[in-house]
C-alpha cells in the first residue's frame, strides 16, 4: 500500500504505491485517481487507503490544475463533495486542524509533503513540471508561514526521474530559465527535466529542509507513471495528518 510511511511527532504521513487496492488491470490496484477507472473501485481504494491510514478523519482533496494556489483547510473547510470529503481546486494544501487527512495525488509528477509539528501546521503540494515553474512548493511554503510555521520539514515523494524524463529543447530552456538545477540529460543522452532536483533547489531557497523519499514512478513496476502507461496509468497518492495535541 505504501512506498514510504513515517511519523515526525505528531504528524503521520505516507506516499502509496499500486498494490492493496480492488481496481482491475490496467489500473491494479490502489488506484487513487479521481476517474477513469470503475468509480466503485476508485471510492472503495480511497476508503481503504483511510480505513488503514488514519480512520475517522476527514479527507481534503484536490482537483489539481498544475497551478500554485494553495487551499486552507480550517474547522469549516472546504466542504464538500458528493462523498463526504472536503475538496478545492488549488495544487497545494495546508491546515492547522489536527485530525483531517491532506491527501495530493501524482502519477510522474512530484508530490510534497510538509510539517511544522511544533507550529501545528501541516501541507501538501502536487508538482509537475508546470508546478515547479509557477511555484507551487513556495506557494505552499508560504501559505504554513502564513499560519505560524517557521522550522518546515518537507518529503519528496516518488515522481519520474531526471534520466527518464526527456523533454523538447525549448521547454527545458523554460523550466531552467526558473531553476537552473532543474536542467538534466536523459540516461539515453537527449534534454531532460529533473523536478526532483528543482524542488529540491526551491525548498533550499525557502531553508526548508528536505527528505528525499523520491522512487522513480517510470522505473518502478510498483507506482504508476503517466510517461510509461499514458492513459492506462492510475494515480498513487501522498497523505499527511497531525494528531491532536
Ligand atoms: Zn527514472
């Protein structure tokens, strides 16, 4: 169910991979997307993923557009689909409520994770190519500071590598115009992107710390990646929640 999954002090939280899930070939398992796949499948694998991540608590999810907003979750939300689960359109997530679930969602793009347990403030982002350009991971930096984080720990978890992720000329020149460190060479020798490496560089910009929990979903039979299955590639999810005080 997870490819990674940890605990900093009152804080837990979790990347998944593809595997403990009811959908069928070619979405199997745990996939967590939003759609294209059985929708009985995809509520039953959410319902799974909460039941064994932190029962109870109420799920924030996203609509996420490869944009930088960043939506606040609070005691009154967002509210609320259909299911019962708060949602907003924004890349990024924060909140200062213990006991709700901030849930992102990638196939090859990066998701992050962040927590200032001492502050009490907790947050997610989905990061893309598209996202390292506009800035989602300072977005959300910012957005914890806004409600009193100042020590962030951030995690990096699975996204497509640098070596796999080949790109035209012209759009690597773009993604390097805004973090250098992002510009990389495919292990086959033609321009490509490392996003990992550019968040790495954002999150060092902003003095955040961070855990590189990164796999990369091309290489691994375990994740899912878009670049490899293209429309018949499910989505793995990264969790995060705080424990009340
Ligand atoms: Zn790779």
């Amino acid at each position: 169910m997870y490819s990674a999954r940890l605990s900093h002090g009152p804080v837990a939280l979790a990347f998944t991979d593809r595997h403990g899930g009811v959908s069928r070939a070619p979405f199997d398992s745990l996939n967590l997307a939003w759609a294209g796949d059985d929708a009985d499948a995809l509520a039953e694998n959410h319902r799974l993923l909460s039941e064994d991540f932190a029962p109870g608590d109420p799920v924030a999810v996203l609509s996420q557009v490869h944009g930088n907003d960043v939506a606040y979750v609070g005691p009154e939300g967002p509210r609320s689909d259909i299911h019962g689960r708060l949602h907003a359109v924004a890349d990024g997530v924060v909140t200062d409520q213990p006991g709700v679930t901030l849930m992102v969602r990638g196939a090859d793009c990066a998701m992050v994770l962040f927590a200032d347990a001492e502050a009490g403030v907790i947050g997610g982002c989905h990061a893309g190519r598209p996202g390292v350009v506009v800035g989602v991971v300072p977005a959300t930096v910012a957005r914890m500071r806004e409600l009193g984080a100042r020590d962030i720990t951030a995690w990096l978890g699975p996204h497509v590598c640098g070596r796999c992720y080949e790109v035209p000329r012209e759009m690597q020149d773009e993604v390097a115009a805004v973090v250098p460190a992002a510009r990389a060479t495919t292990s086959w020798g033609t321009p490509a992107v490392d996003i990992g490496a550019g968040i790495r560089s954002q999150l060092a910009d902003e003095g955040v710390a961070c855990v590189d929990l990164s796999v990369c979903t091309r290489e691994s039979p375990d994740l899912y990646s878009y670049r490899r299955d293209r429309l018949t590639s499910g989505r793995q999810a990264g969790v995060i929640r705080m424990a009340s005080a």
